[in-house]
C-alpha cells in the first residue's frame, strides 16, 4: 500500500498542486520510503511535474534499489543500457533488470522471458530461476549487425530481413496497444501539432520513462547498424495503421527553410536517418514507397528498412519523398525511430 506520504503527494497531484506533492514526495524520501523515492526520482529524471535534474533523479533511484525498490530497478536497467553512466554497460542493465524480476516485479520478468526466448511462463519464480533465465540472454547479439540488403545507393535504402525475433516483436505490440493515440503533425506556419487529414495513423510514444529493456535493446541494434550513439536517438514510437489508415508523402528530415526548424537543426541537429521495423505482415497492401527513388517495400514482420534523409553536409535530401501506403484487410505496426547528427540527450 503507498505510504502517507505517498498518498499526500497523490492527492496534491489530482488537485493540480505539484509543488506541494514534490513536497511530500521529498519528506517521504527523507524517511527512505521507497516508493516516495522511486516516484520522485522518475519525476526529476524527466521533469514530470517537477525540474527536470536527471542526475538527482537517477540518484534518487540507486537509493531506492539499494534500498529493495524493484520498480527502480527496471528503470535503472534503462539507464544503465542506454550509457547514461560511464561505470554501466548492457550487462549491468542486465543485472538491474534480474534484481527487479527477483524482486517480483511483472514488468521485468515478462522483458526476461522475452529476451531469453521463453514464451511459456514458467512455473518456477524463485531468484535461481530467474538468474537461469537470464544467463540464457545472448546480450552480445544485440550489438552486432544483422544481414543486410541494399535496396536503393544514393541516398541508401536499406533492409535487414531478420532484425529482431518474432517473440520481439509480440511483445513490442503489446506495448502500445494500450498507448495508442491519434497521429500528429507540425503545422510550421500555425506553429502548433495538430491532426492532418494525411496522417491518419495512430501511434504511440516511448520517453525515458515509458521505454524498457526490450526497446532499448532494438535501438542498440540500431546503433551498430548505422555506427551513430545511442545519445543521438529520439524517443521511439511504434505506429499502428487499421485499415485504410496511411500517411501520405512527406519528408522525415527537419526542413531548414522553415524558420522555426532552422532554429531547431541548430540546437537539435538534423534527422539524418530514419529507422523503421515491421512487426506483423497479416495484412494486404500497407507498402513503404518511394516514388522519387522507385522503391516499393512491403517489410515481413521482423524485417527492417531504414534509409538516409540527408546528404553528408546536413542538407536535406528531397529525394528521400516517402509515404505509408493504407493496409486492407488487417492492421500495420511498425516501430519508427528518428536518428539526429548530434545527441538529443
């Protein structure tokens, strides 16, 4: 059950009055609650309804896994993965994420049956299970480079038949059937996100804290795909298309001959590459096309494409024109994720 000053903080929150509840999140961290610990930590981590001070806030979580905290342990393991500490690698992310599962903790058990291939839940829950499960984990794999086939130069189009396993990609789907929000497009010149009438696609969206072990693991390989760090990664998204639903030619780079992104390629960098992962393939049409560059890809589930948005100078590369054609006959999930020259966090 939460704690009292856990309950406070929950009550100042529906009221709209965050300050106060950071108020009584901090008391609660001063009396080594481990919920009031792990609740304030998240919040810093990413400036949830507080300041933003991820280094206070990844703190704040050590305390509460030393502490027995299981929650802030499956956070931990994310940082760890994706080097937000120097001491840390995938194999701490690993051990964080064993100690959250040994804790009981049903988030970090489920990502260990995932990544171990264990798709039957297995009747033995003891910590010695666990640690059999993951030794079973080929973390290694997840930095090397699958096959690939090039479809397209310049610019390049590539694919990777057999990116991830299907058992990833179940659990990816999963994930953001309950997150599922309408699509949303920049409006430069009105200067607001709002929906447009050419994307009619839901996704959903994966930050710091949403993410988890599995997803980051998929950007790792990512990253040894391209040779780019993970810090350049923005948050991933998976977008889901019913039929019918599409998104109709556009760019993924950032137009620097729109002001408001001009100042944005100079404090965020340009999106570079764009990194696509199909989940499922039971459904007709849904292809990915190209028709500057004649290229048509209907992606298996998963297969992986990604292709480069902008030449080697930054410029934008117009040439890069490209749509999500509507399935028939069954729904679409892909994973998106946009790569930027410099780091975004």
């Amino acid at each position: 059950m939460p704690s009292h000053h856990v309950e406070l903080a929950e009550q100042c929150d529906r009221a709209g009055r965050h300050d106060e509840a950071i108020r009584h999140l901090v008391a609660g961290a001063g009396h080594n609650d481990v919920e009031a610990l792990t609740r304030l930590g998240k919040r810093l981590l990413v400036g949830d309804r507080a300041p933003r001070l991820p280094s206070q806030g990844a703190d704040l979580l050590v305390d509460a896994s030393r502490r027995g905290g299981a929650e802030a342990a499956a956070v931990l393991a994310v940082l760890y993965a994706l080097g937000a500490s120097a001491r840390h690698d995938l194999g701490s992310a690993l051990e964080s994420m064993l100690l959250a599962a040994e804790r009981g903790w049903a988030p970090a058990q489920a990502q260990l049956r995932v990544l171990a291939g264990d798709v039957d839940d297995q009747a033995d829950t003891s910590p010695r299970a666990w640690r059999a499960l993951a030794e079973r984990i080929d973390l290694a794999a997840w930095g090397v480079p699958p096959p690939a086939i090039d479809l397209h130069a310049e610019p390049l189009v590539r694919a990777y038949p057999c990116f991830v396993p299907p058992e990833v990609c179940r659990w990816v789907i999963r994930r953001s059937r309950g997150r599922l929000a309408r699509a949303l497009v920049y409006e430069a010149l009105l200067k607001v996100t709002t929906t447009h009438e050419s994307r009619t696609n839901t996704s959903a969206f994966f930050n710091l804290l949403d993410t988890d072990l599995v997803l980051t693991l998929i950007q790792r390989r990512m990253s040894a795909c391209l040779g780019v760090p993970l810090r350049h990664f923005e948050p991933m998204s998976v977008l889901h298309y019913a039929p019918g639903e599409e998104i109709t030619e556009h760019f993924d780079f950032v137009d620097p001959n729109v002001p408001d992104y001009a100042a944005q390629i100079a404090v965020q960098g340009q999106r570079i590459v764009t990194f696509l992962v199909y989940l499922n393939d039971d459904y007709a049409g849904g292809e990915t096309v190209f028709p500057r560059l004649g290229v048509t890809r209907k992606g298996e589930a998963a297969e992986a494409l990604c292709f480069v948005n902008a030449h080697a100078d930054g410029r934008a590369d117009v040439r890069t024109l490209h749509a999500g054609r509507p399935p028939r006959g069954g729904e679409k999930w892909i994973v998106s994720q946009f790569v930027r020259d410099r780091p975004t966090f």
